[in-house]
C-alpha cells in the first residue's frame, strides 16, 4: 500500500468521523477511480432508518450516480471498517477492482461467512490505519455505555 | 405455504411484470405486516444506475420509511426470485422474521455461499409460485438474445 492509499483512507476516516458526529456507529468509505475521490459516504442506518443505508452502500450508489454507470470499472472503494455481508455483495455487483479497509470486523464482516464472495480477480487489501479505524468504533461503543 | 402467501406472491409477480415493462430483469417483492403489504419494489439497477437497486432493498427501505423504524419485526418478505448475497445480508439485518421466494438462482442466490447468512430463528420459504416467477426471467432473457 501506498502513500495515497494511506491519503484516501484518511478521507474515509473523515466520513467516519461524521458519522460520529451526527451519533450514527462510526463507518466511513470513499470511492476512488485514477487518483480521484469521485464519491464519499458514511453510515447513516440512524437517520434514515434504514438497515441498508451503509457508508459502503451510499458511496457506490453516489460513485454510480457521479459516473452515470452501473458498473464502477478501475475503482478503489477505501472503507474504515470490514464489509458485511451485504456491503461485500454489494461491492461484488459494482465490478469495483480493489478494495481497502482499515479495521476488522470480527462480529459481522464478510470473513466470518468464510466464502467466495469477491471475484477472483478483485483485489482485496486489509489493515490500512487500522487502529485510527478501530478507536472510532471503541470511542463510540464506550460513550453508548 | 397458505392461499394468502400465495396472493402477496402474486403482487411480487405484478412488481416484477412492472420491472419487464421498464426492461429490468424482472424481480419483484413485497413487504407484509399484519396481513397488509406496507411496501413493494421492483428491480431498478438500469434505470437507475445502480447495482444495489434490487427489488428486495428498495422494499426493506420503503418498508422502514413506512414504519418510520430500522428493523421489520414481524414483517414477512416476498420475493420472486432467490436473493443474491446483497440482498440476504440486508434480510438479515432488517430482523424480517420470514422470507418467502419464488425460483431459485442458481447463478447468484445466497445459498451458493453455503454459509450461515441469517439469524436461525428467521424463517425461509422458497418454490412459491416459482415456474410463474421463472418464466418471466426466461422470456425477458430470451428477448435479449
């Protein structure tokens, strides 16, 4: 991993912090194609009362949306957290070809099904500023106490 | 499997006749709570842009924007096709207490994965009405050819 890569994972980091802020479980992602954050998004379940509404999930719709296509082709999706299993699905479906993310999730990321749900030639890479990513969620879950 | 199941059924089937109308791959769902559907979808990924716009989580969102609240206690899920890994990873995180679907896929459907994706104690039903529900991604497949 790169210099940049640690760049753009501070940018998700930044969506994870808003999402702190507006008291939603702190998770932060950005969508990245040639050098470029082309969408951002943090969790939102809260809010919008919305099981689905992810950090992961807004930002790929977003990074759609910003590209007008379906598919996010040559795309790096940065995100603070392991994925569950419905971002990862998610993340399958947008052809994205890479995909970082700093913590893991031991209680619900897609690891746990221990299963083929990538293509074999995404790429996958882990670990990323993990401890910034992880003292967000700790802070988090310590304040709800 | 009771005449009422069968009739929610029917109404995904008229949801995923909507989708062929609009030329997306015909998938269709409804939400149900108390005998009355609160919220319906139909796949919208072209028309939309968008991988995550299937049927089953545009139902789960306008069901939680209906009840004004994150989780679908109580509510069973209709869909006609099997959902893919996205969609189950949703399922389960809504807490719907039962899912019932049409034709399997086996392309795409969760059970591929062969892992553990939902709570034990939901409920899964599949086969209602699924030469109806094949049938129509059938024609609308062979159109395309």
């Amino acid at each position: 991993m790169t210099n940049q890569d640690e760049h753009f994972m501070k940018m998700a980091l930044a969506e994870a912090q808003a999402a702190m802020d507006e008291d939603e479980v702190p998770v932060g992602a950005v969508v990245v194609l040639n050098d470029k954050i082309i969408a951002r998004g943090h969790n939102m379940t809260e809010m919008l009362h919305d099981v689905t509404a992810h950090a992961e999930m807004i930002a790929i719709t977003a990074a759609s949306s910003a590209l007008g296509a379906k598919y996010l082709k040559g795309c790096t999706l940065y995100v603070t957290l392991e994925p569950c299993v419905m971002c990862a699905g998610a993340i399958a479906h947008s052809q994205i070809e890479r995909l970082v993310y700093g913590a893991d999730d031991p209680k619900k990321g897609y690891t746990l099904l221990n299963a083929p749900v990538f293509p074999t030639k995404m790429k996958v890479e882990k670990g990323l500023l993990q401890e910034e990513c992880a003292r967000l969620l700790v802070n988090f879950f310590q304040e709800k106490r």
